[in-house]
C-alpha cells in the first residue's frame, strides 16, 4: 500500500500558488415589506438560482408531530389558488425551470432555477406558492399516502434507525431529538395540521430571499419588489427548549435488527453550530480523523484492515445545537475491533500533534473543496444559505481559507481534546443482537432496543 | 426551453465536486469522436431545431413494440405462493 502511494507520488506535479478569488458583487438589503433579499451576480451561463427559505421547519413544530413542516412543504407546491398541479408542472416545463419544496428541522424552503430571462414569471411562481398555496384535498391525501410509506421503508434501515436512536440519546426531551413522525402520527396528518404550519411559517418576516446567477442585481431587485413587495405577515412567535444534557460516560445503544447482514456502527457526542468561533478549527480536525476519504479512520478501518467500505465521520450543525459523529457499517465479527479502532484514532488526536505534512494536504484538501464548492452558481448559492441561516459574519467566505491555512498542530490537538469527546461518547449499534451484544457490552453499559424504539430486556 | 435551460446547467455543473465538468466533458468527446471541439457552440441549435414531425419518426422508427422488454421485480416469496 505505502509503495504504490509512492510511485504514484513521484509522477505528480507540485502544487500551484492557491489562486485568488473574485468575489460575486454582492447586495444584502430588505424589500418595503421587510423580506430580507441577497443577490450575487454569477454570470457563468445564463440562468438563476434562488431559495426563498423560512426560519422554521420540523424542531419548531416537534411538539404536535415530527416532519409536519416536510408534509407542509411537499404539499405546498401541488396547487395555489391559479394553478392547479399540472399547470405548475407545465409552465415550469415552458419557461426552463426547476422548483422544489423542502422541510429540514430548522427551515422551510422553495428552492429554484431557470433562464434569467424568465425570472419573473419564476419569481411570480414562486411567490404564488409562498402566499396562496391552496393544499388540495386529493394532492394531501397523495402525499400522506406516500410519506407513511416512506416512514415504514426508514425503519428497515440501518443508517436511520442508529441516528434516530443517537439522536434521541444527545438530546433527550429537545426537538432535536425526534428526526422522524411515527406511522400513526403521519396517519394522523390532517389538511388543517397543514394550513396551520403554513400561515405561521410562510411570512415575509421569517423569510430570506437568496439569487445568485446572471443578472444586473438592481434589476433583479426591482422585480422582487415588484412580485413579493406587498406580501405581509408576522415572525411566528420563537419557542425557546431548554438545552438538552450533555451524556457523561460511554454508554451503549443496541437496536436488535433479527437477522441482519452486517452491523451498522454509529457514536457521537454534543459539539458546536455553525456560529461558533471554533468551526473552522473543528472542520479541519474532522475532515483529518475521518471527515474526508485520505483520512486516519479511512486509511485505519477501510484501507488497511478492510473492516468496512464506507466509515465516515461528521460535525453535524443545528441552529441550536450541534454533535460530531462517526459512522461505519461493519460485519458483525469486526464490531468490537472497529471501535477499538475508532477511539483509538480519537485518542491519537487528542495525545500527539499532527505531523506537519499530514496538516498540509488536509488544509490544501478542505481549502480546494471550498473553493470548487463555490464556481457555480448553485455551489454559491448554497454557501451564501449557510451564512444567512446561521448568521455567519458578512467575510465568513472571504476568510475561511486564510483561517484554515492558518491552523498549527497546536490548534488541532487543543480542539481534538476539546471535542472529541472519548470518554463520553455515545456508541449506537444496529444489528443482530445474538451476533453482536458481547462485543457491544465491552464498550460500555449496555441498553437494547427493537427497531420500532421499544426497550428490550 | 427545458433542453435548453438543463443544457447550460450542465456546460456549468459538476461532476463530484469538479465544476465545468460538462463542458470539459462535451469537449473532449466532440474532439475525439468528431474532431471538432466547437461544436460545443453549436451543438444546442440541433436540438433547439427539432420538430414535432422528427419526434414521431424517431419514435416510430425505434420505440416499437416488438423491441420492447418489460422487467418485473417481485419479491421471492411471492413467486413462490404464485407457483403454488
């Protein structure tokens, strides 16, 4: 292995000088109404991106169902008072657009894009969705139909059944802590539940306009005054939750899958938001434990042992609240061994510096994606989202790449031991209870669960 | 308009994170299967030009019934009990 990196290293050209940037000339300003608007010119190829998101989404309604503010979205751009569903589809379809709606626990959004010569009639589609969305009876019924299928697909799946138990473990009575309604809740879905969430999320208060693409932004503006200008509404009231516990002690969380084919592995514990000053610290520690596919826990578990084809790991942000987990999906005989293997990464970090090369490519590595992540329009409207949701500083782009250039061995060391949290960590393993439970209990105090989230003895 | 709007998000888009992908793409292969690179610039108005009349003959001429296959995928055990 070590051998056939080097001859391939040989035949590589040294990297260049990281070229600069030209940042989009960009406009942050309010419409008459309030509504919040970002525009950065893009000019690439003719077209347009933009979202109109709403600072609400599943954690603010948690408390009548989990993914009450998916349905809403799904639900919202099946008719308005104009158009029916199929009108929707084909006038898109003769302008050249795409449009979505979507739901995350923290936000609503109508995402779309098309050619900038039909901006506005984009924009009016848009703005008919977010004022007058009509939740027809039949496209409801439709959309429940398929959501409680969807609920009962998740629940044969691994991935989501380990982060819906870790979930619950890190945040206990906190929104944060349901990531999925029950099949009786989704069956429970009324129309009404809908136009509830609906007239409470879908104000110009609590929205944001973001566009990025080819056009001059204060034309561009003048047409969303023109189309979104007299729409009123109030910020839905803020709900506060206390914070959630932070687990002391490593414990294990056992979902028994009868006769699974391998073992999905999944830990974590409490970390930051976006918002903290430490991120770019702790992105960079991330993507070299395990964040990016060179990384230690890759190289460890998939490359040299071969004891999993895809281990991962991730800091994962909320508006509130955030963790950092680490995911492997393994065979059942290696479970013990893999998380030998985790923690001992997790330790090596936190007790020895990081060699300076090894700092380097993970620095050349996470400030090369940035940047790629940014030459098209939709990468740059997706990090421009990041920064508005999360309230970053107005130079958060502008200077990520200095600050993650400008991290030591000493900065990732003191972070490792900050937030990789060894001792704490919660460890969740779904799978085969008969093939798995004495190498899980070796790890910690051990609870079990079934799949439908019932206590087992 | 659709083919059009998808054409320039595709010129533009990435392929796992490597931006103009698309084009370097379609560059590449109008140079090696046509030796000609710029059709890139031109390769759009082909498409734009097609009418419904092409449509109907393209359709008419490849998408018969007797060349049509249609693939079921069912459970084991429901074979088993239709066997049954």
């Amino acid at each position: 292995m070590a051998t056939r990196v080097a001859e391939i290293g040989k035949g590589v050209p040294a990297l260049s000088e990281e070229r600069q940037v030209t940042w989009p000339n960009r406009t942050r300003t309010r419409l008459s109404n309030g509504l919040e608007v970002v525009l950065a010119e893009s000019r690439a190829v003719p077209k347009f991106h933009g979202e109109l998101l709403f600072r609400s989404g599943n954690a603010a309604v948690a408390d009548r169902a989990p993914g009450l503010a998916e349905i809403t979205a799904d639900v919202v751009r099946t008719g308005t008072a104009k158009r029916v569903s199929r009108q929707i589809e084909e006038d898109l379809r003769r302008i050249g657009a795409d449009l979505s709606s979507s739901a995350g626990a923290d936000m609503s959004a109508i995402s779309f894009a098309g050619l900038s010569e039909f901006a506005e009639p984009l924009l009016e589609l848009v703005n008919e969705l977010a004022r007058e969305a009509a939740f027809p009876e039949a496209e409801f019924v439709r959309e429940r139909r398929q959501m409680l299928e969807e609920v009962k697909l998740e629940r044969t799946q691994p991935g989501f059944l380990a982060s819906e138990r870790l979930r619950k473990v890190l945040f206990g009575a906190h929104p944060y802590a349901q990531v999925a309604p029950s099949e009786e809740q989704v069956a429970g879905f009324r129309r009404d539940d809908l136009t509830a969430v609906y007239r409470e999320f879908y104000t110009p208060e609590n929205a944001l306009l973001i566009l990025v693409g080819d056009f001059e932004s204060a034309a561009m503006l003048k047409a969303a005054e023109k189309v979104f200008g007299r729409w009123t509404g109030k910020k839905p009231q803020a709900k506060g939750a206390p914070a959630p516990a932070n687990p002391r002690g490593r414990r294990v969380y056992l979902v028994h899958v009868p006769g699974a084919v391998q073992t999905q592995i999944l830990t974590g514990c409490h970390a930051i938001t976006r918002k903290h000053p430490d991120w770019v610290k702790l992105g960079l520690t991330n993507s070299l434990y395990g964040g990016a596919f060179n990384s230690r826990l890759v190289m460890n578990i998939r490359e040299d042992k071969g004891y999993t084809y895809s281990p991962r790991s991730s800091v994962n942000a909320l508006r509130q609240h955030g963790y950092f987990s680490i995911s492997a999906a393994v065979r059942h005989e290696v479970v013990a061994a893999s998380l030998t293997e985790i923690f001992y990464e997790l330790d090596k970090l936190r007790a020895l510096p990081v060699p300076e090369a090894e700092l380097a490519d993970a620095q050349n590595y996470l400030s090369g994606v940035f940047s790629m992540g940014l030459a098209t329009q939709e990468g740059l409207l997706g990090q421009l989202v990041t920064v508005e949701l999360n309230e970053l500083p107005q130079d958060y782009l502008e200077t990520y790449r200095e600050k993650v250039r400008a991290l030591t061995p000493n900065d990732l060391i003191a972070t490792a031991r900050k937030y990789f949290d060894s001792a704490n960590m919660q460890i969740v393993v779904v799978g085969d209870r008969a093939q798995i439970e004495p190498q899980a209990a070796l790890f910690g105090e051990l609870e079990v669960y079934d799949a439908q989230g019932k206590r087992l003895q | 308009m659709k083919w059009q709007s998808d054409y320039y998000t595709l010129l533009e888009g990435g392929h796992g994170g490597v931006p103009r992908f698309g084009l370097m793409h379609l560059l590449a292969c109008f140079t090696l299967f046509d030796g000609e690179p710029q059709l890139v610039n031109t390769v759009l108005d082909g498409f734009l030009a097609v009418k419904k009349e092409g449509i109907y003959a393209v359709a008419g001429k490849y998408l018969r019934t007797e060349n049509r296959a249609i693939v079921f995928r069912k459970p084991a055990n429901a074979i088993a009990k239709e066997a049954a």
